[in-house]
C-alpha cells in the first residue's frame, strides 16, 4: 500500500506471422505498458503500421471534424454492440459527412451574410438621417461630394474656399452628418479643410433608393437569414441527437483499430520477426504469458527480463557527489491502493505520481487530510451544509469522473468537519455548548447542547479538562479549577502535529534515500534533518517556559543538553552530506513547524467572520420589523460568503501543507504513469 | 485584554506581513498561472512555489497571537 504497484519488465519475441495476433491479444488484455522501440540498428527497425492504418485514420478524421461541427458531448450512458457499430459506420459515415459538411457550409455562409447585412444597415445611418439616396451622392464628373460627420460648424471654413458650394446637414448622434458638393477645382483644399475640422467620411452604400426603402429590404433580408439559421441549426441538433450514440460508440471502435494498427511503430521488428518490451503489473505476468502462448499456438517467447537501474533525469550526478549511488528503476507507476482511497490519488497526481521506487503517501495524504480540513473549517452547520451540497452535486454530475472523485474527497472531508465542529462546539459560528441565559447563547439562545459536554474529562495525567475546546478565547482554568483549552494551546497543539507531521515525512524520506542511494545518503540527507528537528523542539520546550515565565536558566537542564547534542550531530552530518549550502536551509525547521499553525488561524479566520455575522444579526434583530429584515438579509448573504470561503480555504490550506511541508521531506514525484497497451471502452462492447 | 499600543503593535504585525507576502506572491502567482496554463503538470510545482512567500504571514500572525497573550 505504500509503495507502487510492483512490476515486472516484459520481453516479448515473435514471428511476424502472429505479429497481428499479439497485437490483438495484448489489446484485449489491456496489460502491458508498451516502451516503445527507438535505437534502431542493422537487424532491428521499427516496425512498420499495418495495411489497415491509413484507411481508418482517415475514416476517424471524418468523424472526429463530425463530431466538432455537431458539437457531440462525450458523456453519453450507453454501450453498444460492437458488430452493430461496425455495420453502422460502413452505411452511414460517407452520406453523414457530406450532410454534415452541407449544413455546417450553409451555416457560415448565413453566418457571414447576416454580419454583412448588419454592417450595411449601420452604413445607412448617416444616409438615413440626411434623408437623401445614397446613389445621388457619388459618380458626378464635375463636381466633388463629401459625405461624413463631423462636430464642427463648417460652413465658415467652406465659405473661406469657395462660395460656388451645396451643403446638407443633419443632427447625428453627437454632432452633425453632412453631404457636401463643390466643384472638382477646389476638392482638394475643401478635403483638407474638412480633414482639420474632425470630418469622419462615411463608408459609401451600393445599395441605391430611399434610405427607408433600402432599411426595411437590409431587415427582412436580415430577419430571413436569421430564420433560415435558426432552422439550420436546429437540423445540426437534430443529426446530432441522432447520431450521438453512433459518433461516440464509432469514434471509439475506431480509435482501438487505429491502435492497434499502428502498434508496430513501437515495436522493434527485423525481416521476419517483432520484439516488444514494455512493464507488466507483477500479479499479471503469467495471466499475460499463458493468454499470448494460447492464441499464438506456444509460437511466441515471453519473458521476464532484469530491469537496469539508471539515475532519474535531473538526479543529483553520481561523478559530482561521490557517495550518492543510484539504484533507481524507472518504471511506470500504478497506484496499488484500495478502492476508497482511489479519489486521493488524484490529489497526489496534481503534484506528481510517485516515482517506482518512491513512498507512495495515498493512505496518510487521505488519512491526515480530511482531519486537517475538519480541523480548520470545525463547524457542525457548515460541515452539514457541505455535506448536503456535495451530495446534491454528486447527483447532477453522475456521468463526470473528475467531479465524482473531488466530490468523495468532500464527503469525507464534511464528515472530518462535523466531527470538530462537534469538539470546538461551533454551529454556524454560535457556541452550541453555552447554556440559554436570558434568551441568550447556545444557538441563537434557541437550542443549546450543553448537556452533551462533559464538564471535567480526565484522560490519565491530563485533567481534569473540559469540553468543547475555544477557538476564541484565550483559555485557562475556569472557577471550578476545571482546565479549558484555548487559542493557547491550540497553537501549541498544532506546532506538535506540525512536527509529528514532519518527522513522518522525515521517516519515509529515510526509506526512499536508503532504497535509491544507500544507507549512507540516507543518514546524511535525512538522519541529519530529523535529528536537527527534534533537538530544536527539545530546546524550545525548556527555553520556552523559561522565557514566559522570567525564570531562571539551568544550562544542564536534561531535556536542553539532549537538545543540544541531538542538533549538533545533525549539524554535522548536514555538514558531511549537503555541505554548507545545507545551512542556509536551517530556517526551514522553524518556518515549516510554524507553517502548521495555519491550522488554527484559518479556522479562526473563518470562526471571526461568524461570529461578526451572528453580533450584527444580534444588533439588527432588536431594531424592529426592518431590523429583522436586515438580519434576515445579513444572516444569509454573510454564511453563504463564509460557507464558500470555507469550503475552499481549507482545502487550499491542508493540501500546502502537505505540498509543501510534508512532500519536501520525502516526495520527489514525476514518475511514469502506467499507461497499459489497450482500451477501457465505454460506449462498446463485444 | 490587550491594551492600546499592544493591539496596534499587533496590527502592524498582521498587516505588514501581509503585504509583504502580497507583493512577494503577486508576481509568482502570474508566473505559476502562466506555467499552468501552458502545462497542467507544473501545477504541483507551482502550488510549491506559492507557498515560499506564504511562509511570512503566517509569521507574522504568529507574532500577532504571541503579542496578544503572552504580552
């Protein structure tokens, strides 16, 4: 469970006359993560597509262009039968094609009429407003037309030119259209002018008649156009209603031919025989051997062979730091994890799938992530919420796999929540623990659950405490002498799962260097860290206190000695494995451990923006009929943000935190996913 | 609980962390959503990235919560 499936590295020999029927077997079987052939030399090349590859890459080009006009979406429940699939596409994909191609061809061109058309009638509003047609404004020999808008009084300015001039002119939006006519002699002068005084020239029409006439013909044009469109489209719909299942089931039957067909491109093949290498999961390989020697009549070798360790790209280089040794096999990894734990791996593939010989941390990430979610959010109500909404989104996304794995994330992660609101006694940021005085505290002073906590707990040297614990109040012992945990120690507290948390990630770290490097790079790069951190946390405990409470120093104290030395010999193994570089990282024992007390601001944040929500409902509420109103408005707009922040933050939070505190310790990722030669069908079967 | 100059020495110890991470994260955050957009796998990559300026907040909230009970 903590490590990657095992696998075993696969050697395949065969005839190129079963050559088609051990593609075809190892396709079905769905087992093999192929490594494709790439050093060719003078016996092995690679090998060559077979015969069928070039008609069915052309069949799934047509259809895939299909399925992009048609806009098919890929999350269809069905299966169909593969024999009758087949059928289809021989019958349907030509005749499909040249519909599709028609309408899709008839579709633009509307598309582009309809754009010009509304060009056009945007043209004609200058015309409109002048009132004249747009054909008597241009073609004249003699004399000049200028016909634009402008915002200044040009009359003046044309008048300074030539009196020998017509003009026209009308409001238009903000300034003025105008059409002018002077003699062709003085046109360029009368074009400068008009130039200097912000003349727009409009674009000329070649649509002749009264501007009304030629708008109403521009608008049934346009609005027949549009009709036709509409009616273009929905036929695009209704071929696409018809023919989804036939597109997808297709697309898909087509897609497993064409792999299969070009699966000796990764092969390595000499005149008359193929050699396939690739990784089988461990458990598989005698499945895989018997299936292939079967179909094949015992006419095929299949072997495990002995996988060459290799240093990983951008590993630390063995000839510059002499005691690193590299034993890493760079296999494709499959997550071996039990099935509750599948949606987590999609977390740990955000950041990167685990190297082969790496800790795969599936089952801690899902362990310690929802508590560290329940922690930061802590609050029944909200956690309730989240939980109905996320099943309520579970519903309406049945067919998409991506939302289903985050949605089962947060489930546990609602559960994780309830289950702290329950231990801070948070309900929508009211303290459900606090017993009614008054009509006051408890749930809006409606409902309290005081009689749910216990008021002194004794768990062996700890007591007597009590529950819930504060996240808003300071803490300390309360008249009855009972001890109640507060923001205090809270911080304190989520300091120590920091450094558990770290430690953990110290540990693994350890077992990867000793698997990869050897003992030695282990203790070095890993031994040294460990020993560092605790020897910091043993000195902080005493030094700590000390400094609080003004006490006096005792410099052999026990817990401050064994402090001392546990750091220093982590000092100098630092030193001895990653030299004085290694130093410059010594503030991140501080800025990790405190890193985690995000744990409890974050909550607290989100606590805060509650309990000022609940003090301004309070305030409004004793305000009268609008006062309540008020409240009513102030109470839901103010949980609903908190409720979003609140989903989102501490998700955001716990996943850095094991990002980045956690992973850095141990986790390097990048590994090879495994990708097995062969199909999961969805939409066909046998 | 606190008084007067502990609650501003409190502030100024939240806020100018913030805005130093802020200025610090601001820059990194375009970088990484650029990264991203190019290629999804940088994701975990950048969400590391992020991280390093975030570090200073929280120091600084640290400092705040110390300030306001052990002052």
């Amino acid at each position: 469970m903590l490590e990657p499936q095992r696998m075993d590295r696969v050697l395949i020999v065969g005839t190129k006359d079963v050559m088609e029927t051990t593609i075809n077997a190892l396709h079905d079987l769905n087992l093999l993560h192929v490594e494709d052939y790439i050093a060719e030399d003078e016996y092995f090349r690679i090998g060559k597509p077979l015969k069928t590859a070039t008609p069915l890459s052309e069949k799934l080009l047509k259809l895939r262009s299909i399925k992009s006009y048609l806009g098919t979406k890929d999350v269809i429940p069905i299966r169909e039968k593969q024999d009758k699939v087949l059928k289809e596409l021989e019958a349907n994909l030509g005749s499909l094609e040249q519909t599709v191609t028609k309408k899709t061809s008839e579709k633009s061109a509307l598309e582009s009429e309809i754009k010009e058309l509304e060009h056009k009638s945007e043209v004609l509003k200058p015309y409109e407003a002048l009132g004249v047609r747009p054909e008597l404004l241009s073609g004249y020999e003699s004399v000049a037309v200028f016909t634009g808008t402008t915002t200044t009084d040009i009359e003046p300015i044309i008048k300074g030119i030539t009196n020998d001039y017509e003009l026209f002119s009308a409001p238009y939006e903000k300034g003025t259209v105008i059409s002018l006519i002077v003699p062709k002699d003085v046109a360029d002068r009368a074009s400068e002018a008009l130039m200097k005084s912000n003349f727009v020239e409009a674009e000329q029409l070649r649509e002749s008649g009264e501007p009304a006439d030629i708008r109403k013909s521009l608008e049934t044009k346009k609005a027949e156009d549009e009709d036709r469109l509409k009616t273009v489209n929905s036929e695009l719909g209704e071929l696409n209603e018809k023919y989804a299942r036939f597109i997808v089931s297709s697309e898909e039957l087509l897609n497993i031919d064409t792999e299969k067909a070009e699966a000796p491109l990764r092969f390595a093949t000499s005149e008359n025989t193929f050699v396939v290498e690739g990784w089988v999961p461990r458990p598989n390989f005698d499945e895989l051997k018997t299936a292939l020697e079967k179909i094949t009549n015992d006419s095929i070798y299949v072997t495990k062979i002995e996988p060459m360790p290799e240093a990983y790209k951008g590993e630390v280089d063995a000839a510059l730091d002499k005691h690193v040794k590299h034993h890493e096999i760079n296999a494709p990894v499959k997550y071996n994890n039990p099935n509750l734990i599948n949606p987590i791996e999609a977390l740990v593939d955000v950041f990167g799938r685990p190297r082969y010989d790496e800790v795969d941390p599936t089952i801690l990430f899902a362990i310690v992530f929802p508590l560290f979610y329940g922690f930061i959010l802590g609050d029944v109500a909200y956690g309730l919420l989240i939980l109905i909404l996320t099943l309520i989104v579970k519903q309406k996304l049945k067919y998409n796999e991506g939302w289903q794995l985050l949605l089962n994330i947060m489930i546990v992660c609602s559960l994780s929540s309830i289950f702290f609101g329950f231990l801070f006694g948070e309900f929508l940021g009211f303290s459900m623990a606090e017993p009614i005085v008054n009509g006051q505290g408890g749930i809006m002073g409606i409902v309290s659950l005081s009689h749910l906590y216990p008021h002194s707990i004794t768990i062996g040297p700890i007591g007597p405490f009590k529950l819930p614990f504060e996240r808003l109040q300071p803490g300390g012992f309360d008249s009855d002498g009972v001890y109640v945990f507060g923001i205090k120690d809270l911080l304190v507290f989520t300091c120590i799962v920091g450094v558990c948390h770290l430690m953990l990630g110290h540990a693994l770290g350890f077992r990867n260097e000793l698997k990869q490097h050897g003992l030695k790079t282990a203790v070095l790069h890993k031994v040294s860290w460990a020993s560092m951190l605790m020897g910091g946390v043993a000195m902080v405990w005493y030094i700590f206190p000390v400094l609080m409470t003004h006490g006096s120093w005792n410099l052999f104290d026990p817990l401050l000695l064994i402090g001392a030395v546990l750091f220093i010999i982590g000092f100098i193994l630092l030193q001895l494995g990653e030299g004085w570089m290694g130093t410059l990282e010594l503030t991140s024992l501080v800025s990790n451990v405190f890193s985690y007390t995000r744990l409890l601001a974050v909550g607290l944040s989100s606590v805060g923006i509650a309990f000022a929500i609940n003090t301004i409902i309070h305030m409004l509420g004793g305000a009268g009929a609008i006062g309540l109103i008020g409240a009513a408005i102030v109470f839901l707009i103010g949980h609903t943000v908190n409720l979003v922040i609140g989903i989102y933050a501490p998700f955001i939070q716990s996943l850095r935190l094991h990002y980045v505190e956690f992973f850095q310790k141990f986790y390097k990722g990048g590994g090879r996913i495994y990708d097995p030669f062969g199909y999961n069908r969805r939409y066909t079967e046998d | 609980m606190v008084d007067a100059i502990t609650a501003i020495g409190i502030g100024l110890a939240v806020g100018l962390a913030g805005i130093g991470t802020g200025l610090a994260q601001g820059p990194v955050g375009a970088g990484v959503v650029g990264a991203v957009a190019e290629d999804r796998s940088f994701l975990g990559m950048g969400f590391v990235l992020m991280a390093f300026s975030e570090t200073v907040v929280i120091f600084g909230m640290l400092f705040g919560l110390l300030l306001m009970f052990m002052a």
